[in-house]
C-alpha cells in the first residue's frame, strides 16, 4: 500500500488548514477579552457551561503527542501503546476524584495561586513559574517541530527551508490565539478542536472496524499477524525489551504519566474557570468522558494502521510511528477513495493541524499568565488590571518566540525525550507539590521550595543518562552513547525524591513553622475541600 496521498487530498488539506487558522483567529479576535478586566481574561468570568468547559479541559489535555505519538506506539508495540493510552486517561480521572475541586477552591488564576494559598511569597510564586515554563516549554517545541513534519508529510514536500517556514508561521499564529484570545477564546478553538477530532476518529474507528466484521478480535489478530513479532504484539514489554528490566520500565513509565499528565499547569489552569466547584465536578466529567472515548478512537486507529499497513511500513515512514494515525485513517477507504472519503480524510488531518495549534496556544497561555501574574505583577503592591493584561499579552511573544526559534532546531531529532521530560517533570515536582498544598496541614513554605527544586533538579540531572536521549537508533542523539541510566524515564528516582524533598523540607522548618502552616491550613481546610464561596484575592 502506498503511504503518499493524492492531489486532491493534498490540495484539500491545504484548504482546510487555511479556512482553520482563518476561522480560529476570527474567533479569538471575536471573544477576546474587549475591557481591561484580569477575571475575563484569565478565566473568562467562568461564563461556559460545564460540557464546553469540559470539551476545552479535554482538548488541552489531548495534545499531538497524545494523537501522534500515543497513536504511534500503539501502532508499533500494540499492548504497552493501549496501556500508555488508558494511562493517559487514569491521569484526567485522578485528577477529577483528587485535585480538582481543592485547586479550583485554593488558586485563582494560575498554578502559583493554589500552591501559594497558605505560604504567600515571591519565592514561591517564582519557582512555581519556573516549574511551569521548564514543564511546558518541551511540550512546545514537540507541537512546534511536529506542524513542519505533519504539513511535509500531508503536502508531500521534504524541503527543511518550507518545513522551517511552516514551524514560524504556525508558531505566530499560536502567539496570537494566547494574546488576543485570552481563556475564552481559547477555550472555543479547544472545543472546535474536540468535536472534529472525536467526530472524525469516530467515523475512522466504524470504518476500521467494519473492514473486520466488527470483531475486534479480527482486528486485534489482524494486527499481530502484520507486525513482524507475531504474539509478543499483543503481550507486555514489547516497547521496553531492550532494556535492562524491561517490567520495572513498563511501570515507572505508566506512573509517570498517571502522576504527571493531569498536574500539567496548561490542564489545572482550567480548574479555575469553573464558576463553583459543582461546575468543576460536571467539566471535569464531560472532560473524562471525552478523553475515554479518544483512548478508544486511538486504540482502534492504531490497531487498524498495523493490521492494514503493517509496522515495518509505518516503521519506515517514521521510527517513533507518529505518522500511524494518519496513515491508519488513510488505509480504512481501502484502494479506491470517493470524494466523500477524500472529504473525511481531509477533516482528519484539518482535526490532527488543529489540534497542533489549539495544545501549543493552551501552553503558550499558561505559561504567560504565570509570568504576569506570579512573576511581574507580584512585585508591585497594586498593578493596575490594564498594565497586567499588557505584561500577559507581552509575555506570550516572549514565550513563543524562543519557543519557535529552538523547535526550527530540533525538528529534525527524536523528540519523544522532550515529552517524557514533561510529564517527568509533572509527575516528580508538581504533582508533589500540589498533593501537599492541599492535604497536608504541617507542609511549610521551605518545604515547598524543596519539592519544587528537588524534584526539578532530579529530572534534569537524570534525562540526559536515560536511553531516549542516546544509545539507540531512535533516541535524540543516535550517534552518541553517554547512557547511564537504562530507563525511559527519571520516574523510578525522580518521583520519590520529589516528595522525599517536601517532607525533608518541611522537618528542616522546624515544629514551630509547621504548627503555623497547621493553624494556618485548618481556618481555611472547609473552603479549600468543600468548596466555600471563593472571595477575591
């Protein structure tokens, strides 16, 4: 089967990549915020209702690694992908039953808010700003390389001078959603985003499965059979087989994305558009449900690209499969495609180019937000609301454009490094840092200046040693080998320490600072955990 696309597809999708950066620009020029008020363009006054707010929490959280790179690994190692993906959809429910309510409760406008709610502070509002760009920045550059690759691979051109061009337009334009959109505007190409990538795959899934009598055994022994490793397709550790302790990696690897990917500072932002903590509740449900069906939309596409293209083929295309779900999505027409399926394909790939820029815009914006608001506007007493929103806006381009400019230079590398670096990230100093916030009544300012640097610290120092960066041919630096730490990822180290940290941190405070924290923590416990009428801060 041949993995190019037609004239006609290719013509399309440039129309439709065209007509949706038009529309979502319109769109966020339309409902950006039009008055100098920070609760509008923070949290949009918590105007959407509980099922667009969910759509916008579930289209920040799938972003093109999840569709691209999570589709790529079930394409390749079946079982360990299908694992990976009802990880990623563990992480949104813990996140809803866990953290949701009491951070919608404790924060405001950004993740400095709710972890500074009891120990108020520049310090910490800083590190939290600092955790927050060095956690979102890699996700970035992912999205960013990703836009030149996906448009070469649709449009069928290999220049790097048009791929590069692509990444800085792109990236302008996610500049623009951020700065002139602000949450709401946001929040509707989020939702756009949402409703074309489920309907899409949806149809996609149907279409797979009817080449199989809907039997999703057929599918799945369809799959092992055209994989080239037979039965070890459908069993565990296919992914992790060549390292050392292929199981231990397994599962370091899936606790790294159940802990890390919900606590991502461009997914909790969301938390605080919700008018009460009942709307949290219901988002939050439309949230999961939407990803939950994603998981099952991505399992079956993935299945299908290896039972009807074959993992030697996608392999070939692209080693890390990122171009499985477009190439599964291709393969379910079959040999002769009419207009309408040429129609549906293209809305497939407008969905994948929407879903680039929608992630890269919803980082982008939390990451500006948190420089205005924790960073600038924490060292003046009395910010006016219009200086503020200046400084946020400002921020993007300042965020965006190093961002655009370090993606045009690693976009022709393994760029799965950066992704676990996120979520490594999320897993071993934000997810700490936030359980303790708002659980533990003794946890003191130190000590979260600890969890925060500590398990920072420990995730930098590890990546470069972990065999995604080198020592294999599909790592980012395949001609090196300084592989000292024979993992996938830092979590096995990295996730302890953080919260090892915290607890040091908070002994090394001393009883009398932590009894100050407890009494400090107990007058405000019910708002935070119950949901009390949240006050202006």
């Amino acid at each position: 089967m041949t993995t190019e696309f037609s004239g006609n597809a290719q013509a399309m999708s440039l129309v439709g990549f065209s007509a949706v950066a038009t529309i979502t620009l319109l769109l966020c020029v339309m409902t950006g915020p039009d008055r100098d008020d920070l609760d509008e363009f923070y949290t949009g006054y918590g105007s959407l209702s509980p099922m667009r707010n969910g759509l916008a929490i579930a289209g920040d959280y799938i972003s093109a690694a999840t569709v691209l790179g999570t589709g790529g690994v079930i394409a390749l190692f079946g079982y360990d992908g299908t694992v990976l993906a009802l990880s990623t959809a563990l992480s949104l429910m813990l996140l809803m039953f866990l953290l949701a309510e009491p951070l919608r409760n404790a924060g405001r406008f950004t993740m400095g808010d709710a972890l500074t709610r009891r120990m108020p502070g520049r310090g910490a509002r800083i590190a939290a700003c600092a955790v927050t760009l060095a956690a979102l920045v890699p996700l970035m550059l992912v999205q960013l390389a990703g836009t030149g690759q996906l448009m070469a691979f649709i449009l069928g051109f290999s220049g790097e001078s048009l791929q590069t061009g692509c990444i800085i337009g792109v990236g302008a334009l996610m500049i623009s959603y951020a700065a002139i959109g602000g949450m709401k505007g946001t929040a509707l190409i989020q939702i756009l985003k949402m409703v074309m990538l489920l309907g899409s795959g949806i149809v996609v899934a149907v279409l797979i499965l009817n080449r199989f009598d809907w039997d999703p055994g057929a599918l799945f022994d369809a799959a092992a059979g055209n994989s080239g490793v037979g039965s070890a397709f459908l069993s565990s550790g296919l992914q992790f087989a060549g390292g050392p302790s292929p199981e231990l990696d397994m599962i370091t690897a899936q606790l790294t994305v159940v802990l890390g990917g919900g606590v991502l500072p461009h997914v909790t932002m969301r938390m605080y558009t919700a008018s009460s903590a009942r709307q949290v509740r219901r988002s939050m449900s439309w949230a999961v449900s939407g990803v939950a069906l994603f998981v099952l939309v991505i399992t079956v596409v993935g299945f299908g690209a290896t039972a009807l293209v074959g993992r030697a083929v996608i392999a070939q295309v692209d080693p890390r499969g990122n171009t499985a779900y477009l190439l599964g999505s291709k393969a379910a027409f079959g040999a002769d495609v009419s207009a309408a399926e040429t129609f549906l394909f293209t809305t497939v790939t407008t969905a994948v180019f929407l879903t680039l820029l929608a992630s890269v815009a919803g980082m982008i914006l939390a990451c500006a937000n948190s420089l205005a608001h924790d960073v600038f506007a924490a060292r003046v007493q009395e910010m006016s609301a219009r200086r503020e929103m200046t400084l946020a806006r400002l921020s993007a381009l300042a965020v965006g454009t190093p961002a655009i400019l370090l993606a045009t230079q690693v976009q022709h590398r393994s760029l799965q490094p950066l992704v676990t670096l996120s979520f490594c990230l999320g897993a071993s100093a934000i997810a700490p840092a936030l359980v303790y916030s708002l659980f533990w009544r003794r946890y003191t300012r130190t000590g979260l200046l600890s969890t925060l640097i500590g398990g920072s610290l420990a995730v930098l120092l590890l990546m470069p040693g972990t065999n995604l960066v080198s020592g294999s041919p599909v790592s980012a630096f395949p001609e090196a080998d300084f592989n000292w730490f024979p993992f996938t990822t830092t979590g096995l180290v990295s996730i302890p320490l953080g919260f090892a940290c915290g607890w040091l941190g908070t002994l090394a405070s001393g009883r009398r600072k932590s009894e100050e924290q407890r009494r400090q923590y107990e007058a405000v416990e019910g708002w935070i955990l119950a949901g009390a009428v949240r006050k202006n801060r």
